[in-house]
C-alpha cells in the first residue's frame, strides 16, 4: 500500500513520548477549507470492506468512504434517508427501495440498485467470509447462501431483485417494522463494479461514494482521507482531509495534542481526565453516546457454561463497585450500567435503569455467596483479557479485579491479561482463546433496543464472541422483530433481555460518554450519537 514509511512516524511517536518537540502534525500544512486534520486512531483488524467490518476504528474510515441508504443524524442518532429516495411497504416483509439517481463512486461509476443488491449479495454469501454476514439474515434466502453447517445451495438472496437501475425489491422471512432504519450501517453500504472485478486491488485502495477517498493507507503508521470534490450528497467534507495516525498508546497521542503535534484525539485516557479541563478548556468534549462496556464470557469453555454458571457470573456482577470505579478512575465520564442497552434510548426506546436491579448492585458478601454455590471461580482464579493500545483499560480492568479480590478476600482471585494491540485482542477473540472473562464494548450500529440485543446475544450472532445460547432470548427477539408496533415490540425485547440478566450472558458495567479533545488548530468539533468524530464538519482554521 502506498503512503509514508512506518520508521519515520515511529521515530516521532517515541521523540513526542520522551519530549513535546514537534514533529509531523497539527500545526503543519495548509489551513482553510483545503487544511488536513490529523486524528488519533487504531488499526482495524480486517480489510476495510463494509461487510466485514464490524468494530469502531474500520467503521471510522467506512463512514467517511461511503454512503448508504440512509444516514443517522449526526446529533440525534435519528435514521433519516440519504441514498435512499424511499423505502415502502405494505406488511413489513416486502419492501421496494427507491434511489436518488446522480449518484457516483469516486471513480466515476454510477451508482445503481444493483450496486446494492451484488453487495448485499456479496456480504450474505457464505463463501466470502464476511463478518457482517448476518445481518442479511433476515433477508429471504439467505439459508441458502449462508447455511449452518454444509455448502452453500445458492449463490445469491432469492429475496433482493433488481427492478431497473434506481429500483430493488426485497423480501423478508419475517415482519421486521424497523427493517429501514437498520440501513444506515456500513454492512449495506453500496459496492462499485470495481470491487468484483479486482477484489485484492480494491482491497489496496478501497472505493466508495462518501464524502472521502483514502488515497493510502500504511498499517501501523497511518491513513489517508482526502476530500472527493465531486462527492454528490449533501454533507460533503468542510475540509481537505483526514490524516488518521495509529497510536498504540492513547496516553501518547493525548503528550501530541497538548504538544501541538496532532489536531485530534477521540478517546482521553483514563489518567488524564484529571487534567484535561485544564488542559483543554472548552476544546475538551464529554457527551453521552451509545455505548456499553461489559463483560464477556467463554461460553465454548465449558468451564463457563455449567447449569449454576449464572449464579458465578452474578457472583462476579455483585462484586464489581462500579459507582467507585466510574467515580475514581473515569472521573464520572461512565455511569454504572443498570441495563444492558444505553441511556440515549431513552425509556420510550427500550433503555430502563431497573431492568438488571439487584444483579448490577455491588455487595460483596452476597457475591462471595453466590460464587460458592455456583461452584466458585473455574480453575479458582479469574484472567480478564483485554488490549492495552487503546481505551485504558488496564486502570479499569485492575480496579475490577481489586473490587472481586475483596469481595472474595483473596488478592489472586482475579487478574488481568492485557494484550498488545486490539487486532490481535479481537482476532483471539475470533479464534475462540479467550482464557476467562474479557472486555466487551458495544457502540451501536444504529439507535435501536434490537442492536444492544440481537447482534451480541442472539445464538450465532455476528459480534456474539462468547457463543452464548439460549433458545427463550432468540424465540423472543423473533417474536419483538415481527411486532408492526414499535412500543410492542420494544416490550418484547426487554423480556429478551430479562432472560439476558437471568442467566448474566455478560456483566454490564457502565455507559460510556464520547470524550474528545481538540487543538486550536481546529473548529467545529462535534461527537455523534456513536462517540465518533463528525469529521467531514470539521474545519480548518
């Protein structure tokens, strides 16, 4: 891949980590609308393809390369169309989506329904690989593209067909009233014909229709957005570009913004949330988001799928102090969870702070007691994994595990296991080595009680990375997807997730608010719903 040599911006990194001097960033290059912004950022861990992309740092770059159907608000998480001219239905099963023509790639093909439906297509079939397969599941035919176990019967979805270059029609198994507002997700983006035609060197330089093209990127180092001037939508980027520059410390990217080094970093660590007031004044950005930290659990150990686990990992549940944890260590920008979806739901929207009840409460002696019945800890010791490049979590995850060697009263009862970058976290993760609990964050998809639930829990569901399955919470989540009212519907889900808290499927910690902050280089510096920059906002100064 093209772009600058990794030794060059290394050798920065670690001269910024011994002594604020400048070196490449924030305060270099053009300003104006043509200035280029540089923000803090992890590898991905897979190709930067939207169907096989399903955690925060790919999605960042796929949200700025490309646009779907629809789009969420920026400051409301609301679905509200983009590509999409209209999607109409009748019974909720069959739907007839409409598209606003004009629309290109960034090299210049036009997008079509077909651009939709060879990608959806593409994404469903089974012998593509993709991570973000099921989410197409509800789409009819996709049995037979993507079986549970042989080979596939069927190379596309019976239920999408193309009905000429602006018009597609699709077909559900189910009733699924919310359908639409699903499609702002990058899993449905569009794909160009270039994408077929040469998939390793689209891979090298993937091509979207966003407001962005990455012009390179080197892992390790860095990538490239650059504005698309002929971006035809109506958010079309308010400055040059975006220089996105992997960090494996996030305490080293937060030394560069103080330093001037770097425009933007979206995730304050930990330890300097004390100071960040201070250092930043009203260019620091703490806002509520939809997300949720948890812990997951190995189901596929069967050390940790016994018939008394639940009363374990409830034992565990109770013996987390979160309010002291959120207080001390994230200087209240968390807030103990009380539920296993997010407050931005709102009570109309399925969110309910009683819902876990006595289960999230800490109380030590009555975590000893359930832990004990349950059989005690598997192997009498607990390894929380988790990746030490981003987030801080080794502050949280050390408080944690103090909280549970007291409640238990002895100090080996529980130790972390960090992990050097989030792609090898995430790909062990994958490959099913998990050696205890680990952490599990969830940022929406989209702003839904059906995407806190159903991607995480639901038996071999696509981001269910502990392989947790009970057949009660699945009948349920079908039962809510096919409810034509959204209130109705909503009720179901949350007796889905009452199963959820029965059997504690994952220990809910605490809501997550966005944190950000920013140079002076800068302005116009929001966070979405999602806790994620709204970058083509951005300007220049």
């Amino acid at each position: 891949m093209r772009g600058p040599t990794r030794v060059g911006w290394a050798a920065c990194a670690v001269a910024v980590a011994l002594a604020a001097t400048g070196c490449g960033g924030g305060d270099g290059g053009a300003g104006g609308e043509d200035g280029i912004v540089t923000s803090s950022w992890s590898d991905p861990q897979n190709p930067l393809e939207p169907a096989n992309t399903n955690e925060v740092q790919g999605g960042k770059v796929l949200d700025m390369i490309f646009r779907g159907l629809k789009k969420y608000d920026p400051k409301t998480g609301a679905a509200t169309d983009m590509m999409a001219e209209s999607i109409e239905t009748d019974d909720s099963v069959n739907f007839t989506v409409t598209i606003k023509d004009g629309w290109t790639f960034s090299n210049g093909e036009k997008v079509t329904a077909k651009s939709y439906v060879d990608a959806w297509n593409y994404g469903a079939d089974l012998r593509n690989n993709q991570k973000n397969a099921y989410f197409f599941g509800y789409i009819d035919g996709y049995e037979q593209v993507h079986p549970e176990s042989g080979e596939p019967s069927a190379t596309s979805l019976s239920g999408l067909k193309v009905v000429d270059d602006l018009t597609f029609t699709v077909k559900l198994t189910q009733k699924f009233s919310t359908w639409p507002d699903t499609l702002g997700y990058s899993a449905f983006a569009p794909l160009p014909q270039s994408f077929f035609d040469d998939h390793d060197a689209w891979l090298d330089q993937p091509v979207g229709n966003g407001p962005y093209t990455l012009q390179s990127y080197d892992r390790g180092t860095k990538a490239e957005l650059r504005r698309w001037d002929d971006y035809p939508g109506p958010d079309g980027a308010q400055n040059g570009g975006i220089d996105l520059m992997v960090y494996t410390d996030n305490n080293t990217a937060y030394t560069d913004l103080i330093a001037g080094n770097l425009d933007l970093v979206d995730d304050i660590p930990a330890a300097q949330l004390r100071n960040v007031g201070s250092d930043l004044g009203d260019r620091y950005i703490n806002t509520p988001a939809g997300i949720i930290q948890t812990l997951a659990f190995p189901f596929y150990d069967d050390a940790w799928d016994t018939p008394d686990g639940n009363k374990v990992r409830t034992g565990i549940s109770r013996a987390i102090n979160r309010e002291q944890i959120t207080e001390t260590i994230f200087q209240n920008t968390r807030t103990p969870a009380k539920d296993w979806t997010s407050p931005v739901l709102g009570e109309d929207g399925g969110f309910d702070d009683t819902l876990c009840g006595d289960a999230c409460e800490y109380d030590p002696a009555e975590a000893k007691r359930l832990i004990e019945e349950g059989g005690g800890l598997p192997g009498g010791q607990i390894k929380i994994s988790y990746n030490t490049d981003t987030g801080s979590h080794k502050d949280w995850v050390d408080a944690v595990c103090n909280s549970i060697n007291n409640a238990l009263g002895n100090d080996q009862a529980c130790i972390g296991n960090p992990i050097g970058t989030f792609a090898d976290f995430r790909n062990q993760i994958g490959e099913q080595r998990m050696p205890g609990p680990f952490r599990a964050g969830w940022q929406m998809d989209y702003p839904l009680i059906q995407n806190f639930l159903q991607p995480l829990y639901y038996t071999n569901a696509s981001s269910n990375d502990g392989k947790w399955s009970n057949q009660q919470f699945d009948d349920l989540v079908d039962r809510a997807n096919a409810e034509s009212d959204t209130a109705t519907a909503v009720d179901t889900f949350k007796q889905a997730e009452e199963v959820l808290r029965d059997q504690m499927a994952a220990v809910p910690l605490w809501y997550q608010n966005g944190s950000a902050g920013y140079s002076e280089r800068i302005s116009n510096v929001t966070l979405n719903p999602f806790s994620v920059p709204v970058y083509n906002e951005i300007t220049v100064n």
